[in-house]
C-alpha cells in the first residue's frame, strides 16, 4: 500500500459505476450541505436513473474526489442536449483544478457521444472559461425558478443554441 499523499497521485476519469453511488452521495453533503434537493436543476433530473453512461468521477488513489452528472434531456422536445450538473469536488481540496479538468473531460466525452449543446445552471464567472454563455432570456425554460443569468450553455456544434427553444425535460 503506498503511503503518498493522494495530491501526488494522477487524477484518474472515468463513467460512473454503480460502486460508486454511495461514495457520491457522501461528496455531494460535503460539498453542497442539506438544502441541495431544493435547486431547480435538481427538479429535471428526478425520477431518472441514479447515473447515466456520461456521468464521470475522478480519483486520487482509491479516493473520489469528484464527480459530475450528464443527464441527456430534450429542448422543446429536440434531442441532442445534455444537463450537466451537479459538479461537486471534494471541499479539502477545492481550486487545486480538478472541477476544470474534470469538466473539460467532460464536455470532450459529450462532443464523441455526438450531443450538440450542454445546459447548466451556475456561475458564469466559473463556466464561462469552458466556452458556456447565457441562454437569451425566454429562449429555454427550465421546470422550475432559475434566475436567466445563471442558465447557461455550451455549444457543442457551432450554432446549435439557436436550434434550441422551448421547455427542458428528460430524454
Ligand atoms: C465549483 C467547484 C466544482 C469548482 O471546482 P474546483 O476544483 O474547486 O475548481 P478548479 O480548481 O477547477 O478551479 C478553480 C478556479 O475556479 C474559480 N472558481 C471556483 N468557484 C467559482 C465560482 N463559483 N465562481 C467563479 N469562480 C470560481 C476559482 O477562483 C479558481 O480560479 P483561477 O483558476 O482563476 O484561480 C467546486 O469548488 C465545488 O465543488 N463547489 C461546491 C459545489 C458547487 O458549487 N458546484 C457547482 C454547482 S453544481
């Protein structure tokens, strides 16, 4: 058994395995506390399968240290989008750059499984360095309150935002 610290193991990403729910759950307190059922992107992904294939969590060693969610949904009944989210990094060791390297990862895996745009709803001072930029208000509509600055996308394709209209629900 190797006694390094786990910040001097490489950072390991792969798709989620039903192992690892358990371990996710316990991230996601850590990092989100109670209250996190209450968020709107929570509402689109209820009733739906605990991970899906482009679901991704990354490991130090043995030790989880993030884990992010990919729901494919549909825009105005058009397929072809994806719900990223929640990203949730282990709070000791936050800005370290996993969240980045785990969301490029990622939205790379979202472009080969051939979506064409990614939702989210977050900060724009932290997603905008991915290529994410606000939804034009009115344009897609979320099943629940989601304050317009905060509803952002990427585009996957060039140009298919503009393709997207409507309301947001699973595919
Ligand atoms: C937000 C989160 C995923 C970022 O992951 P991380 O591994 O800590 O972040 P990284 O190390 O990749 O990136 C750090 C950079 O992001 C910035 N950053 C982090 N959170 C930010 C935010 N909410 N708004 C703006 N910038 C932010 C840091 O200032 C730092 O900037 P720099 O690169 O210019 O120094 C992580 O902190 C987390 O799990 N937070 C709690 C859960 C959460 O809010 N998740 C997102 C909503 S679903």
């Amino acid at each position: 058994m190797s006694c390094d610290p786990p910040q001097s193991r490489e950072l390991r990403i792969r798709p989620v395995e039903a192992d690892d729910l358990a371990a996710i759950s316990v991230l996601h307190r850590a990092a989100f506390g109670p209250g996190r059922y209450a968020r709107t992107a929570y509402r689109v992904r209820e009733g739906t399968a605990a991970f899906t294939p482009h679901c991704r969590v990354a490991h130090l060693g043995d030790r989880l240290v993030a884990a992010l969610r990919m729901t494919p949904i549909t825009i105005g009944g058009s397929p072809g989008a994806v719900l990223l989210g929640p990203v949730a990094v282990d709070p000791e060791l936050k800005g370290v750059g996993y969240g980045k390297t785990l969301i490029a990862r990622a939205l790379e895996d979202a472009a080969t499984s051939g979506f064409r745009l990614v939702l989210l709803v977050g900060d724009m001072p932290y997603y905008g360095r991915f290529g994410f930029v606000p939804v034009p208000a009115g344009q897609i509509a979320m099943p629940g309150p989601v304050a317009p600055h905060r509803l952002l996308a990427r585009e996957l394709v060039e140009g298919a935002l503009a393709g997207y209209r409507g309301q947001v629900a699973t595919a």
